[in-house]
C-alpha cells in the first residue's frame, strides 16, 4: 500500500498527480480534505513525465478545481507553498521559495522542466501542488534530492508549463501524443561550437548527431553536423529545451528551424510527426555484422582507446539503435586524452574531424591521418542519444 497526494484540476472529478503513485495500483481511494472518500479510476499515465489523471465519480456535484498559473510569470525567489499529505499527515502546507527554473537534466523523467524549490517535501507529498501566493498551481511535486530520505531543502516539482498540456491530453485522449523532429541531438561544447563554426559569443544551439531516414528531419533537409539554432523563432538552449518544446509541438504543425550549416545560417521548414514509441525507434531491421580489421596503434589523441565494430551484444548491452552506425569503443585508457574528453565504453563514434565513420577501415583511414598534436573532434552517440 502507497500514499501520495494529488491536485484537482477539473470540476468534473479529474485529479492530477504523479505516475508513480498510482502505477500498478489495483484500488485506488481519495481522501478530501473534509473526510470524504471516494473511490477513484485511472483516466492516463505519461511515465515520460511522471504524471498521472484519475478521476472520481461525483456524488454531490461538483467538486472546487484549482486555477492554473502561468509559467512565465515566475521568478526565482518568489514565494510558494508545497500542498500534501508527508508521512501521511494530511493537509500539510509548507513555505518555502523557487530556488531555480526550468531544471532539466537531473535523471528523474525523460522529459523534464522542473521548477526547483526549497519548500519541503517529504514522502507523501507526491502529486501535491506547489502553488504562489494566489493560490495558483504552478508544479506538482515530485522529487527531492535527499541523504536522509527527508526534505533537505531540494525538491522537485514538475512545471505548469508541462503539466497542463499533460493533463488535459489524458483527459482528452487517456494518452499523450508527442511531436517528433526524427534527430538524435547532443550538447553543443565550447570545443563543439568552435568546430562547427558557431559565431564567438552566440549562446545555445544544439548539435544534430543522428538524422532517421525517412523522418521529418530528413524530409525538411536537416543533415547531421547542422546546428540547430532556433525552432518556431525561439532560441535553442540546450538539448532539455529543445526536446520540451517539440514534444510539446501538436503533431503535422509546420515550424521553421534556423540551422548553422558549415558556418552559414539557413531556414529550412519542417512539419512534425508522431514520436514513435521507444521499441519502434530502437527496431530498424538485422545489421550485419563486420568483423574487426588488424588495426595499428594510433600515434595521436585518438591513441588512449580501442573501437570495435558493432556487434548484437554491443546494441543489447549499450542500447544502441539498429539504424545507428558507426564503431563502438570497447576501451578507454586511463589517464589518455579521450578520457579526459569524457570518451565512454559503449560510445559510438559516427564521425572523425567531420568526416563520416560506418566501418573500422573508415574510422582506421581517418584518424591514421590526424597529426601527433592536432585535436581532434569526434562525433559520439552514447545510448541512442
């Protein structure tokens, strides 16, 4: 048996809450803050996201809904409250601030936009609110990051700007449909952007490493090695912004993209299509197989690891797509220059100074021709990503 707590946001009887609370439960009971019970079904579950709809059935009319917020009017260092029921003590209500915006890249869900607050939050207040001064829900909490497994002043709540479109597709649909570009993207460097020939000072903008044949990407023109700058006309940030805003995009909308393309700027447009479901992206039909060329040492800074062609095992065990080719490093040397790069066991390298790497004997051509101290960039996809 498991406890968390939830937001009513619809008059209706839908409640908003997390997935992981209500994830393989077979009964569900809702507790109200004037002693009602009520007995509860699942409208939808995103685990994308950790959210969750369900729904009671009205006895008395309907039920008071929570007003939502607006995401763009926060500011770090306003004031909210953390609704819940921690340890199972109900109608609790702490205070605290929004420490940060817009947290992303913390390992909690796949798609994340989280506001970070110092309110407590405890076991218990999952599915909660966290709210403004107005009363307004403007996140629904979520995580912590804790020692002790109690609140230490970090805590996690997923962001109105996502929870709202969340919830009112599980409403309308029981599922939630995502947009999709069709690209594998990665994180532009300082040493990245300068080889692909950012202009100095120019801040954000993500890499495309990947482009699925076939998908709207490669429909729309967009090539591997282009620098995605802005989409719809607003500035990329990074690969978590990038990833909210077109999952967030309405399937078959045109939006343009603003791409730095071998140091010149262009716009191509692009209509987006259904993200397929995770075992379709990772499933593209059998690989053969290549089998591993005699390969000299490397006299350069490419000599501190071993690659290998891409086996089955390789993809079972590093989760590397069917589509994806390259060579995969089987070794990483210690204290060498490709670990210092933060080169992994598992990486795929897809490109060598800009030049494409599908076999051994490409990757073996290419980098027997960097220079002893010439720098090399490698283009990496690590776990489909």
């Amino acid at each position: 048996m498991s406890a968390g707590s939830g937001v009513i946001i619809d008059s209706r009887g839908y409640i908003l809450t997390n997935n992981h609370v209500v994830e393989d439960a077979s009964d569900i009971k809702v507790s109200f803050h004037d002693g009602r019970e009520m007995s509860a079904t699942v409208v939808g579950t995103d685990p994308k996201t950790d959210l969750a709809v369900i729904k009671v059935k009205l006895e008395n009319g309907p039920l008071p809904s929570v007003a939502w917020g607006e995401y763009a009017s926060l500011r770090v260092g306003d004031v909210v409250l953390a609704l819940g029921s921690p340890f199972g003590l109900r109608n609790t209500v702490s205070l605290g601030i929004i420490s940060a915006l817009g947290r992303g890249s913390v390992g909690i869900t796949e798609y994340e936009d989280f506001i970070q607050t110092d309110a407590a939050i405890n076991p218990g207040n999952s599915g909660g609110a966290l709210v403004n001064m107005k009363g307004e829900l403007i996140g629904i909490n979520t995580a912590i990051f804790s020692r002790t497994g109690g609140s230490e002043g970090v805590g996690f709540a997923i962001a109105v700007s996502i929870a709202k479109d969340i919830a009112a597709s599980l409403i309308e649909t029981g599922k939630v449909v995502r947009g999709w570009m069709g690209v594998a993207i990665q994180e532009l460097t300082p040493a990245l952007a300068q080889s692909f020939q950012l202009p100095e000072g120019r801040q954000g903008g993500v890499l495309i490493s990947e482009v699925h044949e076939d998908g709207p990407s490669a429909k729309a023109g967009l090539q591997r090695g282009d620098v995605i700058l802005e989409y719809g006309g607003e500035t990329v940030k990074d690969v978590n912004h990038l990833r909210n805003i077109v999952a967030r995009t309405k399937v078959g909308k045109k939006k343009e993209i603003k791409v730095l393309r071998e140091g010149k700027e262009t716009v191509l447009t692009l209509e987006l299509g259904e993200r397929p479901s995770d075992q379709a992206l990772a499933k593209n039909g059998p690989v053969e197989e290549e089998k591993a060329p005699a390969m000299e040492k490397l006299d350069n800074v490419l000599s501190g690891m071993t690659v290998a062609p891409i086996s089955g095992e390789h993809r079972s065990e590093f989760n590397i797509p069917e589509q994806i080719k390259g060579v995969v490093v089987s070794k990483v040397e210690s204290g060498s220059a490709v670990e210092a790069a933060g080169i992994q066991i598992g990486d795929v390298i897809q490109e060598v100074s800009r030049q494409s790497v599908k076999t051994i004997d490409d990757f073996k051509q290419i980098a027997s021709k960097i220079a002893k101290d010439e720098l090399a960039v490698l283009l990496v996809n690590r776990r489909g990503n």
